[in-house]
C-alpha cells in the first residue's frame, strides 16, 4: 500500500484491521511528507477530526456508559489519530497546521509550451491548477515555454524559459533551488526573521518582501532587484542588495553591482546628457591622428528606440560613430543592451574606456564569421584579442551583456555565455574608464541600455533581519 488513503477511508468506514492500523501508524512514522500533504489537502485534518468528533459523539450518547465500553474500532480510531498528531509534533511538521508558517502550497497558475513536473523519477506534463508536492520539480522545457506559481501567501514566481526550479523539501520547508534559467518574483511580506530563500549553484537569496530576477547560469549567478531589497550570500561574503541595484556570484565570490543608468529609448523622449555622440572617418580610423569629431546626429530617437545615423548619408564618408558616456564609472563594471532586428547588423560595446581607448566587443562582426569579436583600438590599428565565431542570430529581440571584472571579460547573447576570457592587452593609464556603444555598419534598434559599476558593498543592518546560516545538506554547497 502506498497511497494512505487507503487506510484513512478504511479507517472512515469502520473496516480497518488490527493489522492495518499499525501499518497505518507505522507508514506515518516512516513519511511524514506524505502526512504534510494530507494536512495541506486538508484531509487529515478534516476528515479524521469529524471521525473522532463522530465517535466521540457515538460513545458518549449513555452517559452511563464506561470506557471500558468502548468498541475495539472506536479505541483503534483514537489511537490512530492520537498517534499521528503525535508524529507531527514529534517530525516538527506541526506548523503545517498554521497556514502563516509553513502554508506555501505551489499551484500552477498559468503555463505556456512545454512545462513538466517530476513525478516518481518522471517529467509529466503540469497544466494549469496542478500543485507542486514539497521536493518536487517544475521546469520550463524550452526557451519559448514559461511558467507561474503562485504560494498561499500571494508570492508569484514566475519560471522563464528553460528554466528548473525545486520547491521546498519538508526539512527545509522556505527554501526554493533554482537549478538553472531566469525566474521573477514577487515576494509576498514574510514573518520576521523567516524569509523566503531561493538558492542557485552559487549563492543563495533571502527575501522578506520584494521583486527581483534571478538568473542562474553555469558559470554564475545574478539578482536583478526591482523592489525592496534582498541579502545574497556565498556561506562567506554577505551583501545587501536593493532597489535598482544588481549582484553577481561566482566561484570568485559575491559581487555588488551599482546602476550608473537605465534608460529605456523606447519610452524616451530626450537623451540625457551625459551622452555625447562623435565619428571619425575610416582613412583614419587606425591610424595614431583619428579624426574624432562632434555627431550629434549620429543616432536618433523613435520608433520605438535609439537608432545610429547611415554613416555616408549623415557625413558623407564611412565611419564610425561612437555615442558614450561622458562621466567616468571606472574600469569594473556591467553593460546590457537590449535590441530588436529585422536584418543583418552590428553592434559595438565598450567597457574601460570609449571605442577608441577600451576594450571593444564588436557583436555580429561584419568581418568575422558573424560572431562576436573582443578587439582594442589603442594605441594604433586593431589589435584582436578574442572572439567567438558562432553566429549571432540577425532578427528577432535579443539582449545583449559584457561585464569586466579586473582583467577578466564575459560576454553573454540572450543568457548565453559566449566569452569568458582574460585580458592582457595594456590601454592608455591616462583614458576616461567609462563606455560606450558604437556602430560601423548597420545597426539594431536599441532598446534599452543599462549599465552598473562594481562597489565593494558588505551587508550590515540586514544581518539581523536575516538570521539564517549556510544549509550545508544542500545540493547546492556554499562556497566554504
């Protein structure tokens, strides 16, 4: 027997064994989750309260009747029962009977494509209405799939696509693991002192109450916060992330990202003026007298974005027109732009410097294989460092990141890290470290453009609001 609602309906219908009593009794001992999810489903808790309020009832009709005429199936009854709510305290499951402490209960509010559940070792498919057991597995099987739960206290977790996510096991009933992919959530006001934690391969996140992204890939995780603020841990480094802020985490540590800008050209009516746009002629382009000049109209908005100016049209000569930050932000920092294509393009990201002194990661190169290119400008020439030959799709929407930390370089297309390398090649000590966005043919349509810069950051007050250790039974080990 492994389902216990054999012996609960038994047991419900007078028809329950000596024997099979205690394999009853036994069984709960031996599976508490199945206990929870009985209390959860409100069977246990419904069905077996009215049994023994029945009996009770039926015993206690004479009130001259004696104990020592209760029948054998009522004794059975209360000692199941007592028994079993003797396992919940005992097992430590009791607060599954306060739906504020434990009460997650996962439901599937909505789907899209292909989204499965593990079930006894097997992905089935989930469809909406469909509650997720404690331990079990939901993924997203696609890139086009998506997925949300929503928990009994109004937390909404939103799986993008080729996405896994664990939902709690029984011992550690607040812990969710993202395995990998993007999820979004809006986190519900939790208990004091008790917060929802969500733990990737490289960190963990505790929330009390907020709205973030968290992206875990193979080589590292990140936390994108849009409201509120969250602790993120390595089982070492601890920080505080809030609103508008992002962080990183990788074998290296917890990193703290500070936003320097996010602009959405879509929306935008103006440029701010920290962007100053300039071009230089090709003749002179590698040579050590570049012809830098002024462009302010090198790029224009609308039509639902930032857009660069043809070069020959606009200046009479092909070029390249660089629109950078004025401001300097220092030579760490993360840079993502978001584009939509209806063609072939290209597009350059610069990070330590502009596209003239820093490191330039050229997307869709036009004189590379349509890959992704890392090459510098200084002092003369072109010096290639790095590149990535696999094609850079050439339509559709696309989110484009390049983030330096030290000498060490990643470059992702839509999550997918295509370049992770090290960077020896010296630039001018006396550059502006700031960036840029540069086009030499023709380009996408921007979108977005956000950008951070790294900050030694430490968490202090939240310590006490989060006082959780590192759960050394995970999967998931921190970093010791």
């Amino acid at each position: 027997m492994n389902d216990p609602r054999h012996w609960i309906e038994a047991y419900l219908d007078d028809s329950l064994s000596t024997e099979e009593s205690a394999a009853l009794l036994a069984w709960l001992k031996g599976h508490p989750d199945h206990l929870r999810a009985f209390v959860e489903a409100n069977v246990f808790e419904q069905e077996i309260r009215s049994a023994v309020v029945a009996s009770v009832e039926r015993e206690a009709i004479d009130p001259f009747i004696g104990r020592d005429k209760l029948s054998w199936t009522g004794r059975q009854r209360l000692a199941v029962v007592f028994a079993a709510l003797a396992v919940l305290v005992a097992s430590g499951l009791v607060f599954a009977w306060n739906a504020r402490e434990y009460g997650l209960k996962p439901i599937v509010v909505s789907t899209r494509g292909v989204v499965e559940i593990v079930w006894d070792d097997r992905w089935i498919p989930a469809t909406q209405g469909n509650s997720v057991k404690p331990g079990e597995r939901i993924r997203t099987a696609s890139d086009d799939a998506s997925a949300e739960l929503r928990l009994s206290d109004g937390t909404s977790v939103h799986l993008a696509g080729s996405t896994e996510l664990a939902v709690p096991r029984p011992e550690d009933p607040r812990t969710f693991q993202v395995r990998r992919g993007v999820v979004r959530c809006v986190v519900a006001e939790q208990p004091s002192g008790r917060p929802l934690v969500f733990q990737t391969p490289h960190a963990q996140l505790s929330a009390l109450g907020t709205t973030f992204d968290l992206v875990a890939a193979p080589v590292e995780s990140r936390v994108r916060v849009e409201k509120g603020q969250v602790r993120w841990a390595d089982g070492g480094d601890r920080i505080e992330v809030v609103a508008g802020e992002t962080s990183t985490a990788d074998l290296h540590g917890v990193q703290a990202w500070m936003p320097i800008c996010d602009l959405d050209f879509s929306a935008a009516t103006g440029l701010p003026t920290q962007l100053q746009t300039v071009f230089c002629d090709s003749p002179s382009l590698h040579t050590a007298n570049r012809r830098i000049r002024p462009a302010p109209q090198g790029i224009r908005l609308g039509n639902g974005g930032l857009r660069f100016a043809p070069q020959r049209e606009s200046f009479g000569v092909h070029g390249l027109i660089v629109t950078r930050w004025t401001e300097s932000v220092g030579g760490d920092m993360a840079i993502e732009v978001g584009i939509a294509a209806e063609k072939k393009w290209s597009l350059q990201m610069a990070v330590d410097g502009d596209c003239f002194e820093g490191y330039r990661v050229v997307f869709a190169a036009p004189t590379y294989p349509n890959g992704i290119a890392v090459d510098s400008l200084y002092p003369t020439g072109l010096t290639l460092l790095v590149q990535d030959p696999r094609p850079v799709p050439d339509r559709g929407e696309h989110v484009l990141r390049v983030e330096k930390r030290g000498q060490q370089l990643r470059v992702w297309v839509d999550r997918e890290l295509r370049i992770d390398t090290v960077l020896n090649h010296p630039l001018d000590v006396g550059r502006k470290r700031t960036f840029a966005l540069g086009q030499f043919g023709s380009g996408p349509l921007v979108r977005t453009l956000r950008v951070w810069k790294a900050v030694d950051k430490r968490a202090g007050h939240l310590a006490a609001m989060f006082p959780i250790e590192a759960d050394t039974t995970s999967p998931f080990p921190l970093r010791p």
